[in-house]
C-alpha cells in the first residue's frame, strides 16, 4: 500500500509518500509552500495545483491528512483547516480514500507514546524508514510520520474508509462529476507534472523512481 | 458590480447572486446541500463541483464568503472552515476577486445594526432587493444579505481586494497553473452545466435571465 501524507498548513504543507508496511520505505518527502503575501484565497489554489500534481506523480492507494481540532492555534486553525480541507477534496476528488489521524494517533503509532515530542518523532521516523538522516525538509518529517502511522494502524481503520468511500461510490450523480473534474485536473497537471517533477527531484532525496508496479508488501 | 454571496457550511451553503448597487437586483438564490453520510472528503467534493457550475453560469465580478472565526461553535467550525476554503479556492481558481466579511459587518451593513437579528436581516433583505416575499430557501437569505453587503461597503474594501488579486497575478508561475486548472473546470462544467441549470430552476425562483450583458448600475 502506498499513503500520502499531508501535514497540513497554509503557510507551508510538508507531505511525504510511504508504501509497505513492516518495513516502509519513503519515496518522496517534500514541503508545499505558499507565499504569505498573497490572500487566502490564492494560497489555497496553490495547495491544490501542487497536492494534486503530487497525486498525479505518485498515485497513492490513500491520502492520510492530520485532523485539525477547533481547539488548535486559534491564530492559525482556520487556515490550517482549510488546507486540510484542500488536501482532503483532491484526494477524494481523484477517488482516493482519504483518511485523518489525529497528531496523538502519530504520535503513539511511531513511538508507542502520544505525548512524544517532535525530536522522538523524527529520531523514529529516521530509524523506521531505514534512512542515514532525518528526512530533509524537517518538517516533512510530521508527514511521513503520519503516512507511517496509516499503514500501521492499518486495517479496521482501512476497512472503514473504505466502506465509506464505496458508500459514497453509489451515488452516481457526484460520483460522475466528481470523476469529470478530476479527469479535466489529470489532463491539467500533466502538463505541469514535468516543471514540477524537475523541481521536487531538485529539493528532495528521492530513493525510488516513481514507477507504479505495485510494490508487494 | 455582479457579486456572488456564500454564507458556508459543509451540510448547507446558501448562495445568492445580486447584482447593481443603490436598487441592487437578485438574479439567483439556491442551496447547495450535501448529505451527511458521507464523508468530509467527498462533502468538499461537492461543494467545489455546485459552487463552480453557479459561478460558470451567473459569471460574478466578486465572491463574497462569510468569514468564520475559530470562536464559532466548535462541533461545526472546522466544517464551515473548509467549506468556506473550498468557496474561495473555487472563485480564487476562476481569477475572480475573493472578499470575506464578518457577520457584524453584514448585520451592519443591512439594518445599521451589528447585533440585528435573523428576521431583522430576512425582512431587510426582501425590501432591499424589491421582493414580494423572503427568499427561498430562508437559508439563503443571509447569502443575500453577504452579497448586498459587499455591494454596499463597497469601494474601499474593493479596491483592496482587487489590489491583492493584482499582486498575485505578478506571479506569473503560480497563475499559469491556477489558469490551466481553471480552463479545465470550465469545460469540465459545461457539461454539467445544463442538468444543474435545470435543477436550479427548479427550485429557486429565477427573476432574470443569465445575459451577461454587463448591467449598467
């Protein structure tokens, strides 16, 4: 299984994408920013050209996102969920499963703890990844934790994501426009996917071209 | 000026269209609903897919979205945040300006009052825009009472807004790619464009014809 993983923000979305399960490995860890001059608005655009080029180059079995609780950062928590909303709409918009785990969730899937702190956390995605250093950008290190802990916490979890996505499969009428949108945005973002592609490879360690033969797990 | 009005919510988004200034006019009224066994991933999905099909039809100059303040009620908050994310993001895709205003703006701006109430602003709004009685569906009506008061407190907050769309368009990177993406939305829309039109007629009442013949007002 390959997961996406989305910690999200407005300012900046550290993402990173895992597949296997006893021994994951990380083929892809960058961070997605947006400029603080310009609007909202503008910046959730830019997190959706970007997550959804992403999607395209990796194709992940699930989008795993970090729930934003209402008692988060009042500063911060609105623009942070509507990023988490953002990643969430272009999974599902392209059929993915999406999934939420909440940060005590990561926390204790990685180091059995849900009150690590952030140095346990990257210590322990570093070990766990089999990597010879922290994932680079630091605070990518968030996302693979989380992609992490969707494999992990696996299963029942999965099933039920599932279930709820086939639900959402019986209703054509969304599931035909959904489908229309997001075949209009595969066409989109191909064209973009090359620029795209050359500058993730330019700013992140990749250990596994992106070829889509289905790793067996 | 044509200004389109979203009052948020991952179950129900009221929309409204007005258009003029002084005697401003309501071309268009409608409910977006989206059903609550689905999952949030796939709510989002429709909203995106029904708020682009209105905006691909009624072509409005603004969109003006209710903003959400992370004090609101906490079991909803999250939810409207990302509703009202995904309406910016879709106007912000089309390179229309994107204006938010807070609900003591909009009660100020209908009755002269932050504090009105709900009936205060429903009867307000129907003398407003010359109605014979409240907009249907009355979840709407705040919609309306958005898009009037972007109207009104009109210059000076217009001027900022377009300032800002201005500055992201110097970045000719990230508006190419917003512009690709909204190409693709259109046509992807065209086609669902005339089962939405129908049902949307169905259920509002219309006062006007979509000409986009620019209303003098």
């Amino acid at each position: 299984m390959r997961v996406l993983g989305v910690d999200p923000g407005l300012t900046r979305c550290g993402v990173a994408v895992v597949e296997g399960s006893r021994s994951p490995m990380l083929l892809h860890v960058s961070v997605v920013r947006t400029d603080a001059d310009l609007d909202t608005p503008r910046r959730l655009v830019t997190i959706e050209a970007e997550l959804d080029a992403l999607m395209e180059r990796w194709l992940p079995d699930v989008v795993a996102v970090e729930r934003v609780f209402a008692q988060n950062n009042l500063n911060t928590v609105i623009g942070t969920a509507q990023a988490a909303g953002t990643a969430m709409m272009v999974g599902a918009r392209r059929g993915i499963p999406v999934a939420e785990h909440t940060p005590s969730e990561i926390k204790a899937a990685i180091t059995g703890s849900g009150r690590a702190d952030k140095a346990q956390i990257t210590t322990m995605v570093t070990r766990i990844l089999s990597l010879d250093a922290p994932p680079r950008p630091a605070d990518a290190a968030d996302a693979a934790a989380l992609a992490i802990c969707h494999l992990w916490r696996g299963a029942t979890k999965n099933r039920i994501t599932e279930a709820v996505a086939a639900r959402g499969r019986q209703r054509p009428d969304l599931e035909a426009r959904a489908q229309e949108i997001a075949e209009r945005q595969r066409r989109a973002v191909s064209q973009a996917r090359a620029k795209a592609t050359a500058s993730t490879n330019a700013r992140t360690g990749i250990r596994k071209p992106a070829s889509r033969g289905r790793t067996t797990t």
